[in-house]
C-alpha cells in the first residue's frame, strides 16, 4: 500500500477489530465516521493486512469515481477496477398482484457513459 500516512487516532483499532471479525468468519460489519475521517484510508488498510480480494460498492456514480481513484492511489501495484451502469433510471417489469397491475420495464441510458462502454 503506497501512503505517507500511519493510521491514527481510532483507526488501529477499527483496523484490527475488523480484521479479527473477518478472520472469525463475521463478516457483515459497518465502519461509521463522519466525512473526511478516514474510512476509506481505514478500509484500505483492512484490505491490505487481510491481502484478500475486495469489492467496494457506492450508492452512486461521484462516489464510485472518488472511491476508484483513492484505492488506484493507495494501490498502484494492484488491480483496481472501475464500473458504473449506463442507466441513469432502471425500472423492471414487475407484477403487482394486490392490484392486479402490471409496470412494463423503463430505462434512461446514460449516453456519454454508454460511449465509454
């Protein structure tokens, strides 16, 4: 991992709390802090002490762009990958029984995105 930094404060904590929960199989936990306190750094460090593959998801495409290049960053030796859907707005075909309706399926292509592709 190619950072400056060292953790600090609460971070070597968290780091080996959540390391010793992923070793012991407890793998669903949550990391909390406020913006800019250094979850992403913290996640970094968990990934490069347990040396395992990793799958990061963000709830949005700014997010999954920032979180890309922070990882390529603190990973420049690594395979760090990037992908974003092309749907800006993805509603399936779905059955709502209660009501006897049907939703036929909607999508927005993001065009700019789909050009990427």
């Amino acid at each position: 991992m190619a950072s400056e930094f060292q953790p600090a404060g609460d971070q070597p904590k968290a780091i080996a709390d959540l390391c010793e929960h992923i070793e012991n199989g407890i793998h669903h936990q949550t990391l909390l802090g406020v913006t800019g306190s250094g979850k992403t750094f913290t996640m970094a460090q968990v990934i490069q002490q347990l040396n395992l593959p990793s799958l990061i998801l963000a709830p949005n495409k700014t997010l999954a762009a920032q979180l890309f290049s922070e990882f390529k960053q603190l990973f420049p030796s690594n395979a760090v990958e990037y992908f974003v859907s092309y749907y800006d707005y993805y509603q399936p075909e779905a059955y709502v029984p209660s009501s006897d309706t049907f939703i036929e399926k909607d999508a927005s292509i993001n065009e700019h995105i789909e050009q990427m592709r």
